[in-house]
C-alpha cells in the first residue's frame, strides 16, 4: 500500500487490492481476536477460580464484573486518543498494556489481585476494539466496505463461540493460569504486526482535550454497569443498584448536556440527528441484547441442567462457530449488493426462530435438538451482526468515524451489561416463582427448566422486536458533517491509509 498521495486536492486513485490491506487487517484481528476471547474464557473457569482462591463465587465474579467496567470505562477515550496520538499508536500501546495485564493475572496469588489486574486487562482492551474497526473502515473502499468487515467480523463472532472450548481444556487438563497466558504470545504477534504494517494516520496535533467529557463518560458508563451488575445480582432496590444507576443516571444526562454543546467532545452524539444513523443503532442494541443476552444462558443450562463439564460444553457450542463463520462473509458479500435490511431481517428472524425453540428446552432434551438451534443462532449472528454495525458506519459522516466507534461501542457495552444482568435477575425470579408452585417433592430441577425457558422467551421477543424494526432500515444517504473541522478532508484517499 502506497504511503503517499498525490496532492491535495486531487487525490492519486489507486485500485484497491485485497492483498495489500491484508497484512494490516491482520495485524487488527490479532489484536481484536485476543480481547474479545479474553470476554469468555473466564465465565467458564469461574467454579475452577472459585476453589483455587478458597472464596466465594460473588468475589470472583468481580473478575468479569471489573473487567467490564474498565472495558466501559477507557471507551470513550478512544476518539480524543487517535486524533491526539494517532491510531496505530494507540492500538499497539493498548494491545501491550492488555498483554502485560495478562501476564499479571497469571500470577495472581489472591482474589483481590485478580480482580486489580483484569481491571488493568480491561483499561488496555477497552478501546482495541472501537480502534481497530474505524482502522478497518478506513483501509476498505465503500464498494468493498461490506467483505471486509466481514472479514473482520468472522472472529469476532468465532472468538466467543471458541472461548469456552479453550478454556474448558485449559481448566481441566493444563492449569487456569493459561487462559491469561494464551494471550501473551498473541498479543506479542499483534504487535508486532502492527508495529510493522498498520499505515501511519496523521494526529491532529492539538486536538482538544473534553476534561468534562473524560470525568463524566467513564463515570457514567461504569456506574451504569455497576448498578445493572448489581440489580441483577442482588436487587433492583439494593443500595448498590440505586446506587449505580442513579449516579450513572445523573452523570449521563450530565455528560449528553455537554458533549451536545461542547465544540470539540468526546463523543459525537450530534451524529444521533441522522435518523439512518439512530434506526440502525437502536436495532444494534437489540440485537446485542436478544443475542448476548441469551447467550450466557445456554452453557449454564448445560453445565448445572445436564452437568456437561467445561469442556464439553465448550464442544456443544461449536456449530454455533461454525455456523457464524459461514453466515459472516457471506453476510458480508451480500451486503454490499443487497444493503442491511433484507439481512438483518432474515437473520433476527431465524435468531428469533432459535430462541422460541430453545424455550421449549426440557430436562432431556436431544443434544441434536439444541445444536441445531444454536447452529441457527450462529447463522442469524453472521447474517446481521456486522451489516448493521456497517450500516451504522455508514449512516455517519465519514470525518466522524473514529468518534462514532467508540460511542458504539460503548453503548453496547452498557446494553450488553444490562441485558445479561436483566435477564439474570429474571432467571433467579421465575425459578423462585416455578418454585413456589411446585408440590413438596417434585423435582427442583423442573423449575429451573421453567426458569430457563422463560429467559429464553423473553429473549426471543426482544429479537423479534428486532425484527420490525429491520423493516425501517433504509440505505444511509451519503453525508459530510457540515460543521465539522476537517469536513474537506472526506475524499478517497482517507479510505486508502496514509
């Protein structure tokens, strides 16, 4: 790939080349691919890391918990920190401050430690994502747009699928500490990757520094996550959920006001007047909670309903990878003939069909039956999952791109968060309720079936809900932000690296 351009105002055009931006894509899925299988391989060692630090499974759950709040927290630093530094420098000094939080987890002697050092994992995987995409969007024309994100998006979609089969061999034949150790050498292969092919983007040397936006966002977002964690975990009227959500409430509302008037902010809400831009984030929400929402539940039904072990849960998980992997890049192929909407609508649907199905689960139910449905899962995923993240993409206006990722991301963090400790709550209600109503004697796992079957329902509504609303996509207009610093800087060019 070329390094320069040629002149100013007319940019040089070159053909794009599939094997050219290869090398730095690459270089972006290591990275990515590391974070996002770091999200699963803990849930499933959790009992593992229960006993080996002789404490309780609330204090290790906030190993996962605290990893998610510094996730949501670093987020929104993402734009200030490209246009400031630039983003391949971020990415690889987040990608080395995730490894070294790695390394540390490893070595944790007590509780207290692991939860210090995946809060450390999570400030420096917190923006390699939101980075990563924005790179991606900018290295592939828009005629191409649609394949590689696609190609972006096989891990992932394949990293959470393959994270509890890792991890379930490396708990029960090797040792916890490798489910951190794994990331060492990945990660120091992204790095060096990146040091050697991600293109160089210009900073914006004096790019201007949000204080408000940077004390009000992580505050926000992370209070946020605390509270839903904590509702769901405890009760919506415990003092840390009133708590959480209040503070987090205020501090958003707070944040919104000055980021809205705020000449240069953190985050670009003002992307939010593009109705295109609004249609599609609201139906990412919802497909982020009907999917991740669900999606923690089926290794629990099989793990304390059937008791498979880790690892073969793990197994009985692959058709959903595998059914991902193919739905993503012929989700991605198709998107750039046919647009989001057809899409998006046929894979909620068969997501949707999944989940209906899998609310009929019983204590017995054939393995075949559930694989099946998960392998439906795993298709609807890779038919939507990325046309709408694109579609999102392109709904903004192209200078805003690195600020729109990180609000993206965000957002679906808290909503991911809220949906998993929503339906969490739910699930321990409805088999207190099943419960309730049974004769004494009967079979308590009868009611936690029932409990499960009610998750799973009302999951399949909220994927239904997606549904319709697919049916309001329409294809983005090409837009520039009027009022934007560099909106002259939208050409060609931009799409090619520098």
């Amino acid at each position: 790939m070329s390094n320069t351009i040629a002149g100013k105002g007319a940019p040089a055009e070159q053909p794009f080349s599939l094997k050219a931006i290869l090398p730095p894509l690459l270089a972006i899925i290591v990275g990515m691919i590391m974070v996002i299988l770091d999200g699963t391989v803990v849930n499933v060692a959790v009992p593992k890391l229960v006993e080996y630090f002789n404490t309780d499974l609330k204090t290790v759950q906030w190993a996962i918990t605290g990893y998610t709040l510094a996730l949501a927290a670093v987020i929104p630093l993402a734009g200030y920190m490209t246009d400031r530094f630039g983003s391949k420098q971020v990415f690889v000094s987040t990608v080395a401050m995730f490894v070294l939080g790695s390394m540390l987890c490893s070595l944790a002697q007590t509780s207290g430690q692991l939860v210090l050092f995946r809060v450390i994992q999570g400030l420096g995987g917190g923006m390699v994502a939101p980075i990563g995409m924005a790179m991606v969007f900018r290295l592939a024309p828009p005629e191409r747009r649609g394949s590689i994100m696609g190609l972006l998006g096989i891990p992932m979609l394949l990293a959470p699928a393959l994270g509890p089969v890792l991890s379930g061999w490396l708990v029960e034949y090797v040792s916890w500490h490798w489910i951190f150790l794994i990331n060492v050498p990945i990660g120091i292969v992204g790095i060096i990757l990146g040091l050697k092919y991600l293109p160089k983007t210009e900073t914006k040397g004096r790019a201007h520094l949000d204080i408000l936006g940077i004390i009000l966002a992580p505050v926000a977002f992370s209070m946020l996550a605390y509270g839903v964690n904590q509702g769901g975990g405890e009760s919506w009227s415990s003092t840390g959920a009133i708590l959480g959500l209040s503070v987090g409430g205020v501090a958003l509302v707070l944040f919104v006001i000055v980021e809205l008037l705020h000449k240069h902010p953190l985050l670009e809400l003002r992307v939010f007047r593009s109705s295109d831009f609004t249609r599609g984030i609201i139906l990412s929400w919802v497909t982020q909670a009907a999917l991740f929402g669900s999606m923690l539940f089926v290794p629990l039904y099989l793990q304390q309903i059937r008791n498979y072990t880790p690892l073969e849960t793990g197994l009985i998980l692959l058709p959903q990878a595998l059914a991902s992997g193919i739905g993503m890049p012929l989700g991605g192929r198709l998107f750039d003939k046919i647009g989001a909407r057809p899409l998006v609508f046929v894979g909620l649907s068969i997501i949707s069909t999944a989940l209906f199905l899998l609310s009929g689960v019983t204590v017995d139910t054939s393995l075949p039956v559930i694989m099946s449905c998960l392998a439906m899962m795993g298709l609807g995923m890779g038919l939507s999952m990325m046309p709408v993240n694109t579609h999102v993409l392109n709904s903004a206006p192209r200078e805003w791109v690195n600020r729109v990722t990180p609000l993206t991301a965000a957002a679906q963090q808290v909503v991911v968060s809220f949906a998993v400790a929503g339906m969490t709550g739910y699930l321990t209600s409805q088999i207190a309720v099943h419960m309730g109503k049974m004769a004494s004697g009967a079979n308590p796992l009868s009611a936690m079936v029932l409990g499960f079957n009610d998750v799973f329902f009302f999951a399949a509504c909220i994927a239904v809900a997606g549904v319709v609303i697919s049916l309001i996509l329409r294809k983005p207009k090409v837009a520039a932000a009027p009022d934007a610093p560099d909106a002259q800087a939208a050409d060609p060019a931009m799409m090619m690296g520098h």
